[in-house]
C-alpha cells in the first residue's frame, strides 16, 4: 500500500510538472464461448470485464530536452511471498512503461533512460494504445488451449517489453530516420543484481516516408542477449512494414515480425513469425477494421504450430471532437498442424466478441 501511495503521489506531482498529460483509457467486456481445447476437452466460456489498457503520456521540456514518460495505472504481477499465495501488485518496472530524456544535437537526437524498443512495427504500438481486436502471434498474441486446463498456445519468442538503456538517432531528411538502440538484455532482472546481466541488446532501426507521406516503411533489426546461470541465449527480432493509404481515409498495414532464439549449449533455434495485414477506412462517425494473420511457431528446431487468425470490427465516434471512442469486435483464432511434444493435437479455434469503449484527453486542459 505504501509503495502505491508514493507512485500515487509521484503521478499528481507529474501532472502539474509535465506540459502535457495525456490519459488514454480502454475498457471492454469480452466473451469467450465455449470451445475444443488441442486435447479435444471442452473449455468453458468466459464472460469478463476487462481494462485493456489505463495509461498517463506525460510530456515536458527542460530546456531543449524533453521529458517522456508512459506510466501504467493497472499493470500488475503476481508476488509469490506473501503468506496464503500469489498476491497481484504493482512494481515500479510495470508501473513505469517508459521514461526518458531526450536531447537533440543538429541532427542526431540522444536518448537515455527506459526506451520505447524498435520491435514488433506499428502493430506493437497499437495494443499499446488499444487500437488493435488482434495481436499477432510474434507480439504476444494467445490463441486457444492445448490441453484443457492446460497452457493457452502462444509463441515460442515474443518481442521484448520496454528497457533501460540509451539510443541516438539521426534525421536523414523529415521523411527518413534511422536510430541505434543499447539496452539492458531481454530477461534482465529490475534489481539488476543477477550473473546473468552481462551483456546487451543492440538494436537498428529505419523509418520513411514517401509520396507525400501515402507509403510509410519501416525496417528494424535487434539482436538480444538473454543468458541464464547454465546458458546463453542469441535472440534476433526483424521487423518489416509498410502504411499504405492509397485513397482518402482509408489506411492499409501489411507487416512481417521474425523473432528468433538460439541456444548457444544445445545449438537450438526456436522461431515465431507472423504475417499480418490491417485495413482502416473512415466513413464519417464509423471506421470498419478488417485484421488477418497467418503464423508459425518453432520448438527448438522442430515445428510447434501454425495460425490463422483474422478480426472483423466497428469504431464508432459520434462527434469529432469527441475523447471518446466506441467499438464492437469478432476475433478467431485458429491454431493448427500441431507437431513435436503437440503431435497429434486438434485444430482448436477461440472465438471472442469485444464489445467496449475507448478514451483519450489531455488531463490538464
């Protein structure tokens, strides 16, 4: 409780700090029916409200640095030493999902502190922000369960949250950008106290833009470090997309994410990739989104899974200057072509109907 109490007042000290102070709230009931697990169980349906995202964007200069900061307001992980079992709590690596200080040079701009990391494409930013009904495979999308009550399928490598570090990028043109990233390894610990912290991630990232600004591109590469106390780990995360908009308010994503983990004692490669396109088209108070995704998932050299996944949703803004957002949404998702410890599996397909609202103001205006 204390430890909430400081972060409580830390928040109210930042919004009076910070020139701008964004919150951005999404909240949804989701229903799950029933469906067959890899196993061929039955599991359950669901029926749950949930708070998809609650953050605070907090922006401020000192000077001609600026301050940024993403601070979650639900984010919680489970602490196994309390008496009586898991407790939910918040820690301050949950609690604080960015944090920087930028400062630009000519062209170069250094940044240090708790990045924004270059994986996982536009995508990664939208279920960020709650701006997706379907999260690829390779950003931590979960399908169905391979055994009743068993694990839900998910991938084998997924992209890395945020991390502490630093990174230099440099305007080529305002239409093209390039930026180095160094930072913590993937699974280093918050205390940073560990044998295992002993190496970095380092990462290399491309934006542009052309045809005034119809195709936007990026291309990033990170290659991490994850050592454990008997091993090392050599993971690799490519990510390639471009943002079509080949007529007024309609918008098309098509995206490719390989991330990759090699074990360097057992020379063994597990790999998850995804191939996802989203379609946006704005038609005055209503915007219909289309999502499809096909992905594989690889178990150390050996194949795991496929998906096929595709969501189907409606936006709806009743008013322009409206901070509110509304939507409704079906999900499917299809895990398929099980193989190695899942051989002999069922496909297994979850469906979701989403049914929520989303809100985003400037707190301080």
């Amino acid at each position: 409780m204390k430890k909430l109490l400081v972060m409580a007042a830390v928040t109210v000290a930042a919004t009076n700090a910070f020139a701008g102070v964004k919150l951005v709230v999404r909240s949804d009931y989701v229903n799950t029916p029933a469906y067959d697990a890899a196993n061929g169980s039955e599991v359950a349906g669901t029926s749950l409200f949930q708070p998809n995202v609650a953050r605070l964007y907090l922006t401020g200069m000192v000077g001609d640095a600026t301050i940024d900061a993403g601070l979650n307001l639900r984010s919680f992980v489970a602490d196994t030493t309390f008496p009586g079992g898991a407790q939910k709590v918040m820690t301050v690596d949950k609690f604080v999902e960015h944090l920087t200080i930028s400062k630009p040079m000519d062209n170069f701009t250094f940044t240090a502190g708790k990045m924004w990391m270059n994986v996982g494409g536009f995508e990664r930013r939208a279920f960020y922000d709650g701006d997706t009904y379907l999260t690829s495979l390779a950003n931590g999308g979960v399908g169905g369960r391979t055994a009743g009550a068993g694990t839900d399928s998910e991938g084998a490598v997924v992209t890395p949250e945020n991390m502490s570090g630093v990174a230099a990028a440099y305007t080529i043109t305002p239409d093209h950008k390039v930026e180095f990233q160094l930072a913590n390894q993937t699974n280093s610990d918050s205390e940073l106290l560990t044998s295992v912290n002993k190496r970095h991630t380092m990462g290399l990232a491309y934006w542009g833009s052309f045809a005034d600004k119809m195709v936007q591109t990026y291309l990033s590469y990170t290659l991490g470090a994850a050592d454990t106390t008997t091993t090392g780990h050599e993971q690799t995360f490519l990510g390639a997309g471009f943002r079509i908009a080949p007529m007024e308010n309609l918008t098309v994503d098509l995206e490719y994410l390989a991330n990759t983990d090699k074990e360097n004692a057992g020379d063994t490669k597990s790999e998850t990739t995804s191939t996802f396109v989203e379609a946006r088209y704005k038609m005055g108070m209503w915007v219909p989104v289309v999502k499809y995704e096909m992905a594989t998932n690889k178990v150390a050299d050996n194949d795991n899974f496929k998906r096929d996944a595709f969501a189907v949703a409606l936006e709806v803004v009743p008013k322009a200057e409206d901070a509110f957002r509304y939507h409704v949404a079906y999900t499917s998702i299809k895990d398929k072509d099980f193989a190695g410890a899942l051989a002999g599996s069922e496909d297994t397909t979850k469906n979701i109907i989403t049914v929520g609202f989303k809100y985003v103001g400037d707190i301080v205006k």
